[in-house]
C-alpha cells in the first residue's frame, strides 16, 4: 500500500484524451480504482510553449486550475512545449513533457523524454508561435504521403508517428506524470530540511 493507495478522483487540466490515458495509467497504477476527469483549463502560456519556464508555468496553470474546478485528490497538468539546444555541431530543438500534480498543498514537477523536431518544424514554431503540432502534421503528411487526419496531438501524437506508433503520445506524457509522483510516493523524503 502506498500514500496514492487512497486517491480516487484526479482532476486534469485538459480534456485532450491522451493526456487523460497518460494520467490514469500513471496514478491506477498505485490506486486502480481511481477515475480521471478533464476540465478546459487556460494555460497562461503562448499556444506553442517556448523554453522551460513557459512549459512549466503552463503544466502549473493546467494543474492549479484543474483542482480550483473541484474536489478531486489529486489534480494534474502536463504541458509540452520546445527547449532550444546549442551542441557542438548543430542546433537542436527538442520536445519536453512536464507534468506538475498538486492536492493543494503539496506540489510536484516531472519531465518526459525529450525528442528532437525535423529542422523544418521548427522555424515556424519559434518565429511565429505556430502549434508544432500543426506544422508538424502538415510536414508528415506530405513525408509519409498520408492525407491530414485529426490532429495527431489529439490522437498518437508526433511522437508516436516519428516512433511508428512504439511511443504513442499518451506514454510519453505518462513518463512526466510518473515522475512528478515520486514525491506524493515518498514525501518523507521530500520534506525541507530543518532551519540549523
């Protein structure tokens, strides 16, 4: 029996269906009764999030507004957004997950895997805020010859169509939830060291 054995209602902010997968495949596995609701949540951020601090400013909008919509155990919010990297040879820009969980009095952060865009996406996305998503879409589909279909944020997302489906979006994002939990698992250990 762990500390989330109890939860019974998470409340996310988003009603996008693999964020809600990721976050109850995430937290069922600790509580497998658990039932996960969605709530339109604005997230404070541009459309298309840019750098760390927007990512988790908008993964904490999604959270804190979530459970100010109703009594839940636990509320959570995951916000994808681009990190810009400088390597010796080149520029990357790469996707991150955060999700931050809170009850109301504890707060925590996680973070997927990261994975780095096609240099075409990303001049749009940084330029103009464009949705990656969106870009990215229009990109695959001319790659992969398939017509557009619903947004693969809404579906496998981009990372399950770079991956061929391995890595669908719902757990990818699970990862970031996943991780944001250890401290709701050990709060013990998380506790603030006592003022010498």
């Amino acid at each position: 029996m762990t500390p989330l054995s109890r939860v019974e209602l998470v409340r996310v902010g988003s009603r996008n269906r693999p964020k809600l997968d990721a976050v109850h495949a995430a937290v069922s596995a600790y509580a497998p009764a658990v039932r996960v609701v969605g709530a339109s949540v604005p997230t404070g951020v541009p459309e298309q999030p840019v750098g760390w601090d927007e990512i988790v400013l908008g993964a904490q909008n999604r959270a804190r507004g979530a459970l100010a919509g109703g009594v839940c155990d636990l509320a959570v919010g995951i916000e994808d957004g681009l990190v810009e990297m400088a390597l010796e040879a080149r520029h990357e820009v790469l996707n991150v997950g955060c999700a931050f969980v809170t009850d109301g009095s504890l707060e925590s952060l996680g973070f997927s895997s990261a994975f780095a865009y096609p240099p075409q996406c990303v001049a749009p996305a940084l330029e103009e805020r464009a949705p990656i998503g969106e870009v990215f879409d229009r990109l695959f589909s001319t790659y992969s010859g398939d017509r557009v279909g619903p947004p693969s944020g809404a579906t496998t997302g981009n990372i399950g169509k770079l991956s061929w489906g391995i890595l669908p979006r719902s757990d990818y994002a699970r990862q970031a939830v996943l991780c944001a939990l250890v401290r709701f698992l050990h709060p013990a250990l998380y506790e603030p060291e006592p003022a010498p």
